[in-house]
C-alpha cells in the first residue's frame, strides 16, 4: 500500500492536461498514451482504495478514490468503494451523494440516460433502503 501511496503522490492532475493540441504534443495522441496513463493510475488507485478498506483504513481509502476520480471521474468501481468506505461508518445518508455525484459524472460524460451499473446499485441499496437512483 505504501508504494501505491507515493505512486499516486507523484501525480498532479491529468497527464498532458492542456498540452494536447500543440503540434508537439501529436504523437501522444497517436500513440494513445493518454488513455495509457490515465488507466494506469486509475487503476492504481483503485487497487489501492480495495487493499486500504480491506485492511480497515477508510481513510486511506477515501483519499485514493479521491486521487483516482480527479483523473477518470466515471470510473465506477471507484465509486462503489467510496459507498462501501462510507457505509461502514455512522452516516450511511452520505451514500446518496455519492450516488448523485455517480449518476452526474455518467449522465455528463457518457449519456444523459446512463444509469449506475446493476453492481453499484446493489451496493447502495445495501447501504441505504431506497429506490432512488438517479434523479
């Protein structure tokens, strides 16, 4: 968990943020290195926020889910971990923010129809006894 921590301590908001559309910057895009970067540390983070939770240190947890949105802010997984991080602790009514800010991320970024996956809906409605999704 240590060297996930420093890893994700070294990163500083997307990569090649505002640089794309310079010529120099071409051969990123044609490389997809972009894409490459971003799934690496998301991914990262995501490992990360399981091993923190697992080993019962949400707080750990929280800020590597925190890290992995600023760069994929629709990376799903993530915001399971986030409701299993807060739904362990004495406030479970935050989950519904956390669900709100799910459905705003995939209605904005991918479709304005786009729902949570059936696996992020379950883990909410085992936290919080309601059936509304996104509003």
């Amino acid at each position: 968990m240590r060297l996930h921590r420093e890893a994700l301590e070294l990163v500083h908001g997307r990569p090649f943020a505002g640089s794309l559309d310079s010529r120099f910057f071409e051969w990123v895009s044609a490389e997809q290195l972009e894409h490459t970067i971003i799934a690496t540390v998301v991914d990262t983070a995501e490992e990360l926020a399981s091993l923190a939770l697992e080993a019962g240190d949400v707080e750990l947890a929280l800020w590597a889910v925190k890290r992995g949105l600023e760069i994929d802010p629709v990376r799903e997984e993530l915001y399971r971990i986030w409701m299993h991080a807060l739904g362990a602790g004495p406030d479970p009514v935050l989950l519904t923010g956390v669900l709100d800010r799910l459905c705003t991320a995939l209605q904005d970024h991918i479709d304005p129809t786009q729902e949570p996956s059936p696996e992020s809906q379950a883990v909410y409605r085992a936290y919080v006894a309601s059936d509304d999704l996104c509003r």
